[in-house]
C-alpha cells in the first residue's frame, strides 16, 4: 500500500504543478440538440440533460458537474430566455446532480427525485443542504406542463436503488438516465443498490414502453432510438451470459479478464468501462 502511495504520489505531483490540468472542464462547452418541439438535449460534461421550455417554463432532466453550472445557464438562457424552474434528478450520481445547489440559489429552481437519491445525497457531507431535491417521491409522479404530459417514474434496483426514468407522452422523448449508455458498457453501482439482473430488467421494462419513433436522450452516449436500445439490451444480455459461462467453467475472475469477452464487443469499451471493469462488475 505505501509503495502504491507513493507511486500515485510522484505520479500525480508533475500534474499539479502544470495550471493547465488544473480544471478538466476548463474547455468543455455545452452543446444543444433540439429533438423535438421546445425539447433540448445539452450534453457537455457528464450526464446528458433533457431541456424541456414553454409557457410553464424550464424544466430539466439531471444538471451534470456543479463545475458546469454556469455554462448550463447560459445555454437555458440563449434556448428559452428564461431561469430554470424545475429539476429532475434520475439518480444520486454527482454527474447528474451536481448543478443543483447552484440552479437552487441563483434560479430558486425546485428539484425533485426519488426518495433514496435525496437519502444517499443527505449523506454525503460534501452535498450542500440547498441542492438537496425538495421534493421526492416513491414510485413516480407525473408533471403536466409545456403542452406535454410528463411521466416519471421509479425502476427497481439497476444503476442504483433511487433510479428514474422521464417519458414526455406527447413529444415521446424518453430520458432514462443512466439506464442506457448509448454504444457502450455501462456502470452499474453495485456499491449503491446496483443489480446486474435488475438493470437488463429495467432496460426491457422501458424497451416495452416506446416506439420506433421514440427519441431517447440516453445519460451517457449520442442521442438513441429504439433500435439501439435493443442493441444495447442484446450486448448486456450476450455479455453477461458469456462470463456466466466462463464462472460456470470454473475460471476465476482473473481468468476471466484475461480471456476477455469475444470480439464483437470491443467496440463498446471505453475510457470510464473498459472490458476489464465490465467483466468485473458481470462477475
Ligand atoms: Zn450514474
């Protein structure tokens, strides 16, 4: 443990001293997607957001990295004119949450979100009070707002135990947070009420609810349809029964990573999941 102490020590002092890694999100800009009338996708660094505006006005669906706090309202700013008046968080990751203090006490936004994410967030000492969601719910709620209605609604233990997902019924946008990392392996939190099977069961759960027309802001990836949705689900579902089968043959999980899965998935690893930390959390 020392000798890695101090490896990560020497590792990461030259990076300190340089200003420029000082902030990684000095260079990230906000980018915006309009995929249906008055409804916006923002991606930049983090989660990707809904952006719902109208007469009822602004309403979003997660709020990424406090750092990107100020460059989220200004995109609302430049899209709709207008503060932001409600949040919804689809769960407790600080990717997702992280602009809720600041949209709290510069727009007096209202944010909302299952029961367990307001849990998980009011343990967590480094979450200010003020972004806490004020209001929470246990199985769904639904908004009726911007000539829309919007369902939410809670899906058992997946990504996390406080998961949500948002159908906008006439727009049929969907958000279903981190339920869909759109052409790539997901996390799943296994540390935070996490489940393997419950993921692939929600991700059915929400395929069976859209159409070929649904248009999915998924919370990682580019914008998605049902078509890759289905993908994803077959690449979940084909993946974990290949490390099924290698535990069944007795292979430990080192075994198991060395091997890697088959080639058809090479694809989908990235930076954050790569195959090793896939096979990891299947094991
Ligand atoms: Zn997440």
């Amino acid at each position: 443990m020392r000798k890695f102490l101090l490896t990560s020590l020497v590792a990461t002092l030259p990076m300190l001293a340089l200003p420029a890694a000082a902030d990684k999100f000095e260079e990230v800009t906000i980018e915006h997607n309009e995929v249906a009338d008055n409804i916006y996708m923002l991606s930049g660094a983090g989660g990707n957001i809904l952006l719902s505006a109208g007469e009822d006005g602004v309403f979003l669906v997660d709020d990424q990295y406090s750092q990107m706090a100020k460059r989220i309202a200004k995109k609302v700013q430049e899209v709709s004119g207008e503060d932001v008046r409600y949040i919804l968080n689809t769960h407790f990751h600080g990717d997702h949450v992280g602009s809720n203090t600041w949209f709290a006490n510069h727009h007096d936004s209202t944010i909302f979100a299952h029961d367990n994410v307001r849990e998980r967030l009011s343990n967590d000492d480094s979450f200010a009070a003020a972004g806490l969601p004020a209001i929470t719910f246990n199985s769904g709620m639904t908004f009726h707002l911007n000539n829309d209605t919007v369902h939410v609604f809670h899906l058992p233990a997946g990504h996390t135990d406080g998961d949500s997902a948002v159908w906008f019924e006439n727009a049929n946008v969907l958000h279903p947070g981190d339920l869909l990392f759109n052409e790539r392996f997901p996390f799943i939190d296994l540390k935070s009420g996490g489940d393997v099977d419950g993921y692939i069961a929600n991700v059915e759960e929400l395929i069976s609810r859209i159409n070929d027309d649904t248009v999915i802001i998924p919370g990682h990836g580019p914008l998605a349809n049902k078509a890759e949705y289905q993908s994803f689900l077959t690449m979940l579902k084909q993946t974990k029964a290949e490390v099924d089968t290698m535990k069944q043959q007795g292979m430990t999980l080192d075994e198991a990573k060395t091997k890697g899965l088959s080639d058809q998935w090479n694809d989908w690893s990235w930076s954050f999941i790569t195959e090793e930390r896939w096979i990891e959390t299947l094991y």
